[in-house]
C-alpha cells in the first residue's frame, strides 16, 4: 500500500551525517525492484513495441504528477519497476545495437556517492575536493593523449556531441582570434552527425563533406579539398565511426593537414580508449597530432552514461572558454587561491562524472581496462568467423574495433530492415542497421566482455531463422515496400516465397 | 588492503539479472564510506583551503591511473571517502552559499537506478520504457507551465545554462525562417551569464543589456530598447536572480515584448517550481506569456545534478531541434512506429535525468513539492527577521524566494569578501556573495528544508564574530588591499582596530 507523506516531515535527505543510513533502505527497494524487472523483462528489450511499452509504462506510471504523494517506498517501487521491465538492457547478450554499453557495478555505486554528495564543478565552494580529483583525473588522461607534451589538458564533457561541438568551437575562436570570423570544417561523410550540427549551432558554414573510400577518409581526398579552400579549415577524423567502427588513417590525414596549415579534430569517441590495450593503440597512431580529441568513456570504457572527454595539446587551447561572473569566481577570490572552474565547461552546474571515472580507473587500472578491451576486440573476430561460417549469412568485413555488420544473404534492404524490427518488437534481440558499400546490414556493436561464444552462435541462428520467418510472412505483392537502399547486382535473389 | 583484480574474470556489470546482487556489497561500502567520510568531515566544507584540500585528495587518490588495479572494494572505499571528506555538503544547515541544493535520498537513490539500468535517450531500442516515462513526464511539467494551452512540450536539459542557450537558439532560428540571420538579445544586467555565453557560442550579436532597478529588469526599460530596435528580437527575463532572487515584473515585460512583436525567454530556473506552492506561484504570473521557459530542479526542486528542463508553447516549436542520423532514426523506422527522440536534444547519448524527476513527483506529489518549498521561503524570512534584529548585521532587502543578503554592518567590502573566505577555509560556513545595490554582500540561498531556526541564530553569531577576528586580525595598512566595489557613504566607519 502507497503510504502518504507526513506532511509535518520534510522527506530524508541523501547528505549530512544520516544522510547514508537514510538511503540504505531506500537503495534496497532500488536492488530489489531492479532484480523483479529484469526478471518481469526476461530477456534484452520488452516485447511488444513502442506502443505496447508506452501503453504498459502509462498504466504503471500515471498520474505522472499526482496533488498528494505516494511516499518514497512506493515511487521507487514502482517506478524503477517499470523502467527495469521497458529497458532495453546491454548486459544481456542478444542486446548489441549500439554503442551503448553495459556499466560496470563499480562505477555505477561511485555514480550513487556522485548523486549523493551532489557536487556542483562550476565553484570550488560547491566540490572542493572534486575538484581536485577531476584536476588529477584528467591530467592523466591527457597524457595518455598526448604523452609526448608537457601541458596536455582534458575537459569533462557528456559524450562526443559535445566534445565535437567544443572542438569546432575552439576552432573557430582560434580563427576569430586571427580576425577570421569563421573556420572552414572539412569532413567525411563517415563523421558523426553531430559535426554537422555543431557547425549549424556555432553559425558556421555547412562542413565541407567529402566522400570515403571503404568508409574511411582518404588523405588524399582531404589534400584535394584543402588545396580548394582559403583561410583556416578545421578537418575532422574519426577513430571509430558509428556505422563499421572504422578508424580513418590518421597518420596520413595529420600529414596532409599539417601541409595545409590546418587543424584536425579527431572524433575518438569509440576508439579512444583502445590507447589503454598495447594490442590495439598503434590503430590510433597519429592521435597526438590533433588540435583537440573527443573521447568517450561510456562507450568502450564500460561508464554510465555520461562520460566524455575532450583532451587538448595544451592548457593554453582552452582560453577561449574563459568566462566571469562574480558570484562564482570573483577576482579577488581567484587571487587569494580559489580555482577558477568556469572555463572547464559551457555548462554552469555540472555533475561530478569524474569520480566513477577515477573509481574505474585505480579499480582496474590501465591493465584491467585492457584486458576488457581485449576481450570485447577478440569477440568481434570470432563473431565475424561465425558469420563467415554461417551459409545464411554475409560479412561485410572484418571488424575493426568491435562492431560487425553482417546480413541474411538473400534479404533485400527492406527485409533487412524488418527483420531488425521484428528481433526488438518481439523483445528478442537488439541488433542495429547501418548503411554500407550501397546497402543496409544489421550491425552488431560488442561492448559486452561476459558474451560467450555460445551466446553468438544462437544469436546468427535467431537472425537467419527470422530472415526465413520474414520472407515467409511478407505480402506477396513487394511493388509498395519502403526501400531504404538498392540491391546490388548480387542480390538478386528471389524475393518471394523462398 | 586492496585486493588485485583477477586477470581472467571481468569485473561484474550492473545489469543483467546478476546485477543487482553485484551492486550490493558495492553499494554498502559507499553508504560506508559516505558515513566515514561526512564524520572526518565534520562540518559543511573541509577545513585548509583550495590549497590544502587539493593536496590531502592527491594524497589519497594517486596514482589515479595505475598500471595494475586495486579492485573494486578499494577503489570506492578510498575515492568516495575522500572526495565526502573534501566536499561542501549543502544538508549541512551552514551550507548555504549557492543554488546548490541537498538532494532527497529518494532521488538519489532513483538515480541508482538510473546509472545500473543506463538507458540512452537518443533511440527507442536503448531506452523503450524510458523515453515514455520522459514523454509522460515532461507532458505533465509542459502543462504547468502552460495549463492553459492543448499541446504545449518540455525538454530535458542538463540545467540553466542550457536551457538559457537553446531559448536563444529557438529564436535564432525562427528569425532564420524569415529570412533573418540573427535576433537581437535583449536582457537586464541581472541575467545569468550564461545568456552571454549562449549568444557567443550561437554566433549572435552581444546582448543588449539594460540596466536593472533594485535588481529586477523594468517594462519602460525593456519598452525604450526594443522601441530602437528592427529586426527580430528575444527578450530575456528572469524569475529568481542568482544574485538576489528577485523575480522580473513578468506581467509587464510580457507586455511591452508583445507590442513591439518580440519574444521573451524566461529564465526562471531558480524560481520556476514556485509554481507548485499556492502561496508562491502568483509571483510567476506571466509565465505562460513566454515562448520558453528554463526551470532547473536541481535548485528548488532537490534533485541531484542534472534535473533542468525547459518548456515551451507548443511542441512545433521545437522542430529547428529535428535532425537525422539514420542509425538512430531511419525514415522506415519512424514510418514502423518507433519514436524519433533526437530532437529532444543537442546531446546525442543523454542520461535518464527524467527518472528521479518522476520518483519526486509520485512520491511527494504537486502537494509534497509545494510544502518545502513554502518551508525554505519562510525560512527565508526568517532569517532575514533574525539579520534585522541583530546589532552587527544589515539586511539588503526582504528576500523574494529563499536568498538573503546581509554583511555585517561596518565592513568594507574588501573586509566582507575576506569574512567570506575565513569562514570557508575554517571550514565553519559556506556563504555565498553578491553585489546589490553598489556594494558586496554575504549570500545565504536557503535550500535546506530541515534547517532549523537555531541554525539561523548560531550562523549570524559565527557571521559577526568572525568580522570582528578579521577587522582584529588585519594588517594596519589597508592601501594595499584588493577593493572589489566601493564604499558608499554610510559605509565609512573605522577602518582599523575597531
């Protein structure tokens, strides 16, 4: 039963000496209706769809804001119930669409003591000893960037958006500063979207889009573009795109960069982290050439969400996010050893992602996150082996990083399409879509270190019986299908009835 | 003592159906260390200083990236102790400096669940249940905004700042429609900062900032400027000044904006959950006059960073905000039914912020929400009773939310803004300050529901004695010290060895 609120006693707080012993039972409500959602769940993703979820979420959920109170006990309840239940969950195996990974326990309990302690990094006066810590913290993860240079710098950021965003801005203000008011952005048409919309928020002209070859950026198409262009141009690169996990050639890129007189921003949002493994960080050789560099650590780096970074050659570069206001970083405050935290970020209050950062990183330290992205590394070839082996199946290549696209040999690009829909609609799988070389595939992104061969095999086994199911049940007549590509000339298969 | 990781097996995730029991014993040495790390604290901020504070954290917490890990158990008990031993903690009643707010346990603990379930806001298939939750909830908080409007709409933001920047970006582009490349930004001089850094970031001319009367922006004011102006133009104002919590005459602004065809944005991002309280929510009438609205709940809303949001009239207003990323939401996918999030943000990846909001709202309900908030605007009524009685104090003015101005009667400012940092680097109180009416002033934000009126009474006595050690303690010659604003008149009292 709801228990209304006392209204003569304010509800607990999380802080102050009894702070811990009030979250306690209210963190074991939390532990408890996680476990009966998963279990209510039963596997990746609800079943049913959009509309069944919302439908199912509104009858749990509503009324969303209520005049009097359920009390704490039954809000938790029932809410975190619903959500566990309706959550599409990266710890289950058969849920490998994105780049969307599942936390670690460890770093999600440091998030609780973030949540808890409430710091705010916009004010010494509100995190003073977190400050510190995200000053050490990213520090050392700057050096891992740039290991080569005496003042790297880092900046907290919540993901590639925004560390795109940031270092378009940067660019530009470099450009401004030269009396330049805007910089010409150079892409691939493998950059993440948020290149383009961060040009289109900074008011500067639409990025100069330039194709890829096998979907990665080649130097001397950028040598061309740059050869075209007057004034300064920022190029971006990316280290690990979001549809194959491709890594551009960035030590050719830097080179050709550099000859023009240009900058480049590397988008290591994903492949970032491979600088922890000594297997995998010559793949992101050429990094320490770049005028700034996003990286994730919720993607390949096992976080909750958020955890991006944005490291920069020297502390110098972020001068241009300096600003003032009096109430949180007055001069005379600044003069007598107050930090000025305001130009670490465009947000004012800001939360302390640090510390599960920092928590993740002495847990295991750069050997332990290594062996994870080993692992991860390691499974995405044995699934690309599986795939090759599979005689429904088609590999569109070796993975790169740890993402997969493969494809029902026979299906056309619709098919696919559907069959992708069907696997989440019927809550048993979520694998996502990528285009590639002309046509769509099914993507398969591993960030799951606890995957077993085993759990691979019966997944290609549910997609090629789904593809099978799918031709089966579509409607004779194919003339009015949404297409979202072409068939090449090898897939031309029989589309009906096989 | 730290236990190694074992190299052969993954540390545990949060998710899945082992999850919760794995979070567990994680969790219980984080309420541990919280515990022992509010105790070493023993008070609202750390004693030493920046300075001190800096190099106990460096003590405790490097490396902060080794090469072999400590484990799990070590990492947390050693990183969130030090970081609660070295934090401001705002459910300390002399905490008390910033829209920094003690969060509710029940949110906290909401926010667990957030973190170990990590759903990504930008697509259906990594967070089903979620993004329904989020449209329920927003829906609900778009409407009281806007009560008396069919289908008015709310985003999730990570707080003011935010809000602030994606009003002006809202603007710009409506302007862009009609052919105009920029819109001219009008605000008071008591506008949040980051409404300045919102117009560099987009490209837009300065604001125009007008002066302010008794800190709150007047309609002839805004009437005169815009009455210069041609072109498009976005009228900031402010409900709830960081300065001094003082509400713009909304009415009126709304006003005078409609007449010349402008636009307003209202940052009311402090005082914006006034709207609860039936004894407050008059003092935002005009709200709804707006074509957007910021309201952070992580101010008079007692969430965990981040919880801002910002309303809007209609939801096609948010339609510059559309984009497409085919991986997230292809064309057939959205035709199939699935939910196309990614214009509900500048992010890309984004957090569950919406949970602990839903949590809030159904365990305290509109009811719950308005009784603390009634709680912290009497007590700051109360304490401004308490600064007009005391001999040494002066009080500002009457506070209009929960924000209290005073100093002690015979400081210079110079002497003020030095009491300030003496009580923080004792490590005793944690004030705010602010410039009002040509002069620096002690700040106290009042978000604390459970401080009691005693608290009140021993921190103006800690105020006023600690003036009097400072004037003592002071060196003879003042010359040399750093003024921040100047004396006016009646501020001329002995200067020395009073």
């Amino acid at each position: 039963m709801p228990t209304p609120n006392d209204p003569g006693e304010p509800p607990a707080l999380a802080g102050g000496a009894t702070g811990p012993s009030q979250l306690r039972p209210l963190v074991d409500t939390v532990l408890g209706a996680l476990s009966q959602g998963a279990a209510a769940r039963g596997g990746p993703i609800p079943a049913g769809g959009p509309q069944a979820v919302a439908e199912r979420l509104r009858a749990q959920a509503t009324p969303v804001l209520p005049a009097n109170g359920t009390g704490a006990q039954d809000a938790l309840r029932t809410l975190v119930r619903a959500v566990t239940e309706g959550s599409a969950d990266p710890a289950e195996p058969y849920c490998a669409a994105h780049l969307h990974c599942p936390p670690l326990a460890l770093a999600v309990a440091a998030d609780l003591a973030a949540s808890a302690l409430n710091p705010s990094m916009d004010s010494w006066d509100q995190a003073p000893a977190a400050t510190a810590l995200e000053a050490e913290t990213t520090a050392a993860f700057a050096a891992l960037v740039y290991p080569d240079l005496p003042q790297p710098a880092c900046l907290v950021t919540t993901g590639g958006s925004e560390s795109n965003q940031l270092g378009l801005l940067l660019a530009r203000e470099r450009a401004r500063a030269t009396g330049v008011p805007a910089v010409h952005i150079v892409c691939g048409d493998n950059a993440h979207h948020s290149v383009h919309r961060a040009a289109w928020l900074l008011g500067l002209p639409e990025p100069r889009t330039l194709p890829t070859h096998d979907g990665t950026l080649r130097p001397a198409t950028v040598d061309r573009a740059l050869a075209e262009l007057r004034g300064p141009a920022l190029v971006i690169a990316t280290a690990g795109t979001t549809d194959t996990g491709a890594i551009d050639p960035l030590p050719g890129i830097a080179e050709v960069t550099t000859a023009h007189g240009a900058e480049l921003h590397i988008d290591a949002s994903y492949g970032g982290p491979l600088l922890f493994s000594k297997h995998h960080r010559a793949q992101l050789s050429g990094l320490q050439s770049a005028t700034s560099v996003g990286i994730d650590l919720h993607k390949l780096g096992w976080q909750p969400i958020a955890a991006g970074l944005l490291a920069v050659p020297d502390t110098t570069a972020l001068r241009p996010l300096a600003t003032n206001a009096d109430y949180l970083n007055a001069h005379d405050d600044i003069e007598a050893g107050f930090p000025d935290l305001l130009g670490r970020s465009l947000r004012t209050t800001r939360r302390p992602d640090i510390l599960k950062i920092a928590v993740t990183l002495r847990a295991l330290g750069r050997d332990g996150l290594a062996q994870l992205i080993d692992r991860v590394c390691q499974q995405a070839q044995r699934l690309a082996d599986l795939v090759e082996a599979h005689p429904g199946l088609t590999l569109y290549a070796r993975p790169t990083i740890t993402t997969v696209l493969f494809r029902p040999s026979h299906a056309t690009d619709a098919e696919l399409a559907a069959i992708r829909r069907a696997l989440v609609t019927s809550g048993t799988a979520v694998l996502g879509r990528a285009h590639a070389a002309g046509r769509l595939w099914l993507k398969a992104t591993l960030l799951n270190p606890t995957t077993e061969p085993a759990d691979f095999t019966a997944l290609l086994d549910l997609v090629a019986r789904t593809a099978r199911e799918t031709r089966t049940g579509r409607p004779p007549s194919n003339g009015q299908e949404p297409s979202t590509g072409q068939d090449p000339p090898g897939g031309n298969a029989p589309r009906n009835g096989q």
